[in-house]
C-alpha cells in the first residue's frame, strides 16, 4: 500500500512538473537607459551631468555593458526561472514583433517622430529588440504588455517579461558637500501572465565599489571614470541577482 502511495506521489510531483515547464514566456525588451539619474547630487550640478550623459560621445558607451548583462542573464539566470523562455530568435523575427513600436493611438505623425526621436535618442536596446515600456494606460487591454500578448499569442506564450537597465549617481560618503560618489545600477523585471496580470516586478539595484571625489555635491569626473563605475555597479548587480532571484521567482508558478 505504500508502495503505491509513494508511487502516486510521485506521478503527482512529476506532472506538476511537467505542467511547470510547459509554461512558455517570451521576453519582448531588454534595453539601458543611458540618461544617468542625478536627483542625489547638488541641483546646481544636475542640468551638465544630465548634459554629459546626453551627450553622443563614443567614450561614453553602455552597449558593451548592456550586452554583457544580457549574455549573462539569457545563459544563466533564466535557468533560475521555472518556465520556459522562448528563444530570441523566435520573438525578434516575428514579422508583428518588428512591426510594433509601441506607440498605439498616437496618430499625429510629428508626434510618432518625436517619440520615435526621444527613445532612439535616450534608450539602447539589444539588437532586434524594441524598446518597450509597461503600462502606458489605465485601461489594461490597451497597455503594451496586452499588444504583445496578442501579437505573440499564435506562438502559444503564457506570458511576457520586460528586462530594463538605468543608472544613477549615488554619494556614498558626504560631509558638507565633500565625500565620495559612486553609481548605482537598476534591473527592472516585470513578468505578466497570459492575462496580461502582473505577476511580480524585480526592482533590485547595487552600487559600485568604485567612486569619484564629490566636492561640493558635485562629483568629479570624467567618461573614463564613469564609464568604469556603471560596469563596476553592473557587475555588483548581477551577483546581487543570483542571491535574490530564487525569491522572487516563487511567485511564478501561482500566478502565470
């Protein structure tokens, strides 16, 4: 009679899961925000930092950056996730995927191309991706994550997940204005099920152990120093994700 039991039991485990890793999830962005947040630092020193990261300049270049986090993310975080994630190749050749840009209902055409302006001018994606940003409207069935859904939904997805990066100057050490500032690097991870519900958000950030002096609440730098602190506070991010990754991901399997 055990025997049996156990054996029940473990035809139980074996098909919850099977159904587990049947569940199919595309990611449809993944993208770095170049503009360096700089709410922390002395107002008088915000409009140039701003500048300076707005800047078109070669020596400031988060691509290598980005594309060395999404390596990492796509060869061994998802692995932490208890479904399937689609391959890319699958999502950035769809001939919808290409065709959407995310600015439904927008039917002035200056508009779209200053929009269009805006994001080419403030975001870097991963080749073949769009940038897409969640939400957008009160209604959710006008929202981005429901067009994607619907464009997506002859693949049989169960849901589709948005992976972002933004950075931000953060003092690490101040006395009346003189100390030490760093970077702090954001991932924004939102999952929605097939519903286009939420079903959880990862806002997780770290900052890097590399500095520059701050002197009278303005940081002193140049691209050469800053370029190697977002990579420093992207490399601290990622081990901080391996950690608080598992957490997150027990949601998963309730909600998708």
């Amino acid at each position: 009679m055990k025997k049996i039991f156990y054996f029940s039991l473990l035809l139980a485990l074996m098909s919850t899961v099977s159904y587990a890793q049947k569940k199919r999830v595309a990611v449809v962005t993944f993208y770095v925000d170049k503009y360096i947040g700089s709410d922390k630092i002395a107002m008088e020193a915000r409009q140039s930092a701003n500048e300076k990261t707005m800047e078109d300049d070669p020596r400031f270049d988060l691509r290598p950056i980005l594309e060395e986090f999404h390596e990492t993310f796509m060869k061994k975080y998802v692995k932490e996730f208890p479904f399937e994630v689609v391959p890319e190749k699958e999502i950035l050749n769809h001939p919808m995927y290409q065709a959407y840009k995310g600015l439904d209902g927008v039917e002035d055409q200056d508009s779209v191309d200053l929009l269009n302006e805006a994001i080419n001018d403030r975001f870097i994606a991963i080749d073949g991706y769009n940038v897409l940003l969640t939400g957008g409207n009160l209604l959710r069935s006008w929202r981005t994550e429901s067009h994607m859904l619907k464009i997506l939904e002859d693949m049989g997805i169960d849901g589709v997940m948005f992976v972002s990066l933004s950075y931000a100057w953060e003092p690490k050490v101040a006395f009346g204005g003189l100390g030490n500032a760093g970077i702090r690097s954001y991932i924004n991870m939102d999952l929605y099920n097939s519903e286009a519900k939420k079903v959880f958000k990862l806002d997780d950030f770290a900052v890097s152990k590399k500095g520059v002096a701050l002197v009278s609440g303005v940081p002193v730098y140049n691209y050469d120093k800053l370029m190697p602190m977002c990579a420093n506070a992207t490399e601290e991010l990622l081990d901080d994700l391996q950690k608080k990754l598992p957490k997150y991901v027990k949601k998963v399997d309730k909600n998708l």
